[in-house]
C-alpha cells in the first residue's frame, strides 16, 4: 500500500499478491511515495510486519520494480492508557504509531484502539518507533503539546515492550448566568479558553503565552 510522503497529494492506491508474492501499485502521481505492508487486512494478521519502503520516487510514465517487503516477526508493542489519579484502564484510547514500519516522510499510521483492559498491540519492526495517543479521550485531557501523550521507544525483534499513558481526568467550572435582575438567561453559550502552551526545543519547561 502506497502513502504519498507530502501529505496535500491525496492519491493512494493499494493492491493484493498473487500466489508468487508479486504486486502492481498502478495509476500513481509522480512524486515520493511510502510503500508499506497492511497485513491487519490479509490473512496474515499481526503475527508479521515488514519495514516500508520509504521515499520511493515515482516519475510520470515510469515504472519502478524492486521495491520488495520482507516479512518479519518484529516486537510487539503494548500500549496502555491508565486514569493518573486512579489507575484504571482506560477504554477506547486510538494509539497511533510512526516507525519502520509507518515511516514519519508520510501521513500513514499504524492504529489500534485500546479494549477493555486498557491495553492496544502493535507488531512492528525492530527500531526506533514513536506511539501516541492519537485524539481526544472523552473524560480526559488531551492536549498536542503535552508530552505525556508521546512516547518514543526501540523495538526489539522477538521482544514484547510495554509503553504507558497515564492520563489526567478533565475538570469542570459550573456557574449561572443572569440578567442584571437576578433573572437567568436562557440559551447563553459560555466558552472556557487558556492561553496557549508550547515546548521549546531545548526541552525545558512549557512556555505559556
């Protein structure tokens, strides 16, 4: 499966093997392109991965062959999501991942949803692998810039690792609103809003503006 390495191209395409292992990624757009393994929608399942090829340049009219995915029994990664306060699973968290297999040139993830144990695995190659909590967990705070919601870590073949998010349970502000005489107003929209957070790169402490 093809994934273009600048995100605004919005052609993909994918294809199955025949029984001697080969494929045929057509209609392509010139540009560089990310050719990676879906076993999550073959027979295979997860017990294999393979290491994409990153950056292939395909030319308008050309044909590029030797682009060849190997198969391999890499490590597992098992991302938990924990309540901070509690330590509770938490249910439903999207984990995203970049890494060999999903390389960070191109948009493409890995995805898995944690179950009922908190837990979501990924089988990926050995090396460097970035896991994420990929959006929004209703009931906790999620926010870009904060880097308890990223992990990098070194996959090891043949190793299974364990990667946790502990995540803060979000608050809440109550309150009225009220006519000049005390009368209350119907259908008012109240916002919340904070200042802005961002980490500089020399990895102190956030700045907030």
């Amino acid at each position: 499966h093809p994934f273009p390495v600048v995100p605004e191209h919005p052609q993909h395409a994918s294809a199955r093997t025949d029984s001697d292992g080969n494929y045929r990624l057509s209609g392509l757009a010139s540009g560089s392109w990310n050719v990676f393994l879906d076993n999550r929608r073959s027979a295979m399942g997860d017990e294999w991965t393979a290491v994409a090829a990153d950056g292939v340049a395909v030319n308008e009219g050309q044909s590029v062959d030797g682009v060849d995915l190997t198969l391999t029994r890499g490590g597992l990664l098992v991302v938990k999501t924990l309540d901070a306060d509690t330590g509770k699973p938490i249910a439903n968290s999207a984990i995203g991942y970049h890494g060999p297999a999903r390389p960070r040139s191109g948009a493409a993830i890995l995805r898995a949803v944690t179950g009922e144990n908190g837990e979501a695995r990924l089988r990926v190659p050995a090396g460097e692998s970035l896991v994420y909590v990929q959006g929004p967990v209703p009931g906790y705070v999620w926010l870009q810039s904060n880097k308890q919601i990223t992990h990098t870590t070194t996959a090891l073949s043949g190793k299974e690792q364990s990667v946790e998010f502990r995540l803060a349970p979000t608050a809440a502000v109550e309150g009225l609103v009220l006519h000049a005489d005390g009368t209350p107003v119907a259908d008012a929209l109240v916002w919340n809003y904070r200042g802005c957070e961002w980490w500089p790169t020399d990895g102190n402490a956030p700045v907030r503006t």
